[in-house]
C-alpha cells in the first residue's frame, strides 16, 4: 500500500552521501523546499565505510611509524603494541560523532529526510519504499547521489570474509598476517601501507606497469621505492588473477609477464575502482542517458532531462568526496537560477600515504600529449627545515608551468603535509597564477610550504636552498 506525501518539494535528492547533504544543505539555504532519501545511513560511504574510517586508521598507522622511531628523536618508549579492538571503536566513535553531526545541520536546515530506498515515477514524482511500505512524494526537481559501490572480480569474487572489498577490511576482528592487495590505485597503496604498518605482510597486485599509474611518474616511482623498502611485495604487469581458498587461506594465481606465480594469504582486499548505483532508480522510466553505467551530466550538473540534476560518484569522473561536495553546490545553485558550474581542472587528488601525496592540474605527461611547452621546478624536502626536524626528508614539490606564459598547469606533492598544502596551488591554478608569481610570494620560515615557493624559484633556477 503506498501513501502520497501531501507537502511538493522543490527539491528531492536521492542519497545522502556527502553529495546528497551537501546539495540539501545548500537548497535550503537558498530557500527551497527539500527531501533528501537515504536507504541506509546519512553521510554515505565517506563518512560510514571509506574517507572517515580509513583516515583513522591511517592515523594510528602514522603515529605507530612515529612512536617506532621515537628514539630518533630523544625519546624512549618499551612494551609497545596495538590493540585492534580498541581501534575499531575509536573508529565508530568519530563515525557517529560526525554522522549526528550532519543529521543535526540538517535538520537545523529544515531538510526533510525519508529513509528507504528511492527510485524515480516520473520527472516530478518518487517512490519511497521501506519495509514494504511506500510512499510518494513530489518534487519541482530532482538531485540523484546515488554513489556507487566496490567493483568484483569475476575471477576473485568478493564473498566479505576471506576476500573482501577495502571498506570491509576496516571491520575485522583481528590483524592478518598475511594480506595481499589487488589493485595498485589510490585505495590498493593506501590500505597496503595501514596493514604493513600494522604489522601484516602485504603483497600489490597491479595490471599496469606502476602504481597510481594516472599520476605524475615520478610521484609513481617514488612511493613505489617507499613501500619496497618498508618490505611490501609490489607485482606490477600482473594478469589473470584467480583465487582459491584451501585451509583456511586464500591462494592467488596471477601471471607477470607469462611467468604463473603464487601468494597465499590470510585476506585479500580487492581494490579494483568503484561502480556507479545507477541501478533500479527509474531513471529509464524518463530517458535520462548514460554512458557505461555513471549518468551524463554538464557542467552545471544536468542531465538531458532539465530538472533531474546528478552528483557525486554516479556521474563518474574524479570519485572523490571534495568533487561530490563540489557538484553538490552547483547543482544546487543551478537549481536556484544562479547558473553554477564546476571547474574541473582544479580538482586535486589527494592520497593518504606516507608520505601524502596530493595532486592537481596536469601530470608533465599529460602536458607535453596536450602540446604545452613546458618548464619544470622540483624542490626535494631534505633541504626544507620545517621537513627536516619533523623527521621527513622524503619526497619533493614539483611544479609545471607553460614556458612561454609561465602559467601554472600543475603542482605534484609527495611529502608531509600534502593534502593540505596542496590546497595552495589549487588556488594558484585557478587564478592563472605564474611560478613566477608564486615564488615572489612571501611564505613563512621555517614551514612545510616554502618547498612550494622554492619549487616555483626552481623553474628559473632561483631556488635558494638547492
């Protein structure tokens, strides 16, 4: 039996990942109307399975590299050890902080929230089911956030206990002794470092011929080093993967270059890309287009049908929570009749390494395939101060600009500190600022910061410290 909510919204979202609340947030604060649908819990896979979760663990991961060398620093410390129980909670006690958190925003935003899954009637109408039970609610325009969720492996199919997507590996009971990764992108090198830090022995299985192979080479190249020498198996060129469980174990068969090779393990983590949630959302009940699945969208976040709007994950592209947040507001403001657009070029990418890595702009590669004629500044941490008595001496900024206009086209971080110092050349790119211009600008002594300074100097072989 479905009932029929009375109330017409100007705006109904599905999802309430950061994506969703973000665009619910902002409607409200523009004066709309609005419903946000969430099936399962409010702040989607960010806040509940991925960005959240696995940062915590990141940062127990890099106080325990610390605390391991703490004698490096003047400071004895005896009877370590890591109690995984303890971690978990502390993990789902900043989940449901953050989780209340959002409820409370957007509840203060008067934000309607139904909770069931969401699937779209018509252009102005959605079904809500839950329980068995269904309600219908109107809307002016529609917002899908829909997210998406971990990609299978035919050949190595998830079943959660031995063979497990990354979000589950945050949820184990005890540390592995043995783990090996599938997939060397952002998520694989990541969750490779937690458990090696940990303690695990963990193994990366990437098809390509390096790790992070969408980013910068030499950003590539120097983390790979970096995990070779903290004793991490990286198997690039890999194919045919297949995975057998025998004695409690997972035995993995995979090719490098014709060679048949084996690893046994207690887990493995498939860490393979995302999929759009595009499924069953009625969204063919009004023609909306897609491509492989993400929904087609433009810049101001449309899709083909004029007041169905989609954001986040389900549009493909940059997956990242900041592009979701991003999309979330435009939609928004178009909605509203501002004419909102996104900027793509300056969407970093941020890694959560250690060292971090963090993006944006334009690899050199990708600059010279693009015609640019281009400049280059690197400036390596082990000549900044601040990096040095931190204990970081690895890694470097590197800088490319355009050679005849000297505008920045990208900045690539590995190092201390990056995903927040990059937040720096995301404003300079998106000003069309020059290296020029950013080397003449005054940065505090002794910071993290002066290697992006020195970086731009570089270019025109000013840098003082190198």
């Amino acid at each position: 039996m479905s009932t029929k909510v009375n109330k017409i919204y100007d705006v109904a979202i599905i999802g309430a990942g950061i994506g969703g609340y973000v665009s619910a947030i902002r409607s409200s604060q523009l004066g709309m109307r609005v419903a946000l649908i969430e099936k399962q819990k409010i702040g989607g896979v960010c806040l509940n399975k991925g960005c959240i979760p696995t940062l915590t663990f990141v940062t127990a991961a890099n106080l325990l590299k610390k605390i391991r060398h703490a004698k490096n620093y003047g400071i004895n410390i005896e009877n370590l050890s890591i109690d995984f129980k303890r971690l978990k909670a502390r993990k789902e006690a900043i989940i449901n902080r953050l989780s209340q958190g959002v409820r409370y925003l957007l509840k203060k935003n008067e934000v309607d929230i139904f909770e069931g899954f969401g699937r779209i009637k018509s252009r102005n109408q959605i079904s809500i089911v839950k329980n068995g039970k269904e309600k219908i609610i109107e809307a002016k325009n529609i917002i899908v956030a829909s997210g998406s969720k971990p990609k299978d492996l035919l050949a190595v199919p998830l079943d959660g206990e031995k063979i497990m997507a990354p979000e589950d590996s945050l949820n184990l009971e005890e540390l592995p002794k043995e783990i090996s990764i599938i997939g060397g992108g952002i998520l694989g090198v990541e969750f490779a470092q937690i458990f090696n830090l940990l303690g695990a022995n963990v193994s990366i299985l990437e098809k390509r011929q390096r790790l992070l192979p969408y980013l910068d080479e030499e950003i590539s190249i120097t983390i790979s080093k970096i995990l070779e020498r903290s004793n991490i198996k990286i198997y690039t060129k890999v194919t045919s993967e297949s995975a057998k469980i025998e004695n409690n174990k997972v035995n993995l068969t995979f090719y490098v270059e014709g060679e048949r090779l084996n690893i046994t393990s207690d887990k493995v983590i498939v860490a393979v890309g995302r999929e759009p949630n595009s499924e069953n959302l009625g969204l063919e009940n009004i023609g909306v287009h897609l491509k492989n699945g993400f929904i087609e969208v433009d810049e101001h976040m449309r899709t083909n049908i004029p007041n169905i709007y989609a954001v986040g994950d389900v549009t493909g592209g940059k997956m990242f929570a900041h592009t979701a947040f991003a999309e979330g507001v435009v939609a928004a403001e178009n909605i509203a009749g501002m004419e909102s657009s996104i900027n793509r070029k300056v969407i970093p990418t941020c890694i959560y390494t250690m060292p971090e890595i963090a993006s944006v702009g334009l690899s050199e590669a990708e600059a010279i395939k693009l015609g640019y004629k281009i400049s280059v500044g690197r400036f390596p941490y082990m000549a900044n101060g601040r990096a040095i008595t931190l204990g970081e001496r690895e890694g470097f900024v590197k800088i490319i600009a355009e050679k005849e206009t000297d505008e920045i086209l990208g900045v690539h971080i590995i190092g201390p500190d990056a995903t927040n110092l990059i937040s720096e050349a995301i404003v300079a790119i998106k000003l069309e600022c020059t290296s020029e211009e950013l080397g003449k600008t005054i940065h505090p002594h002794p910071t993290l910061s002066e290697a992006i300074m020195e970086a731009s100097l570089a270019i025109f072989k000013k840098a003082i410290h190198i």
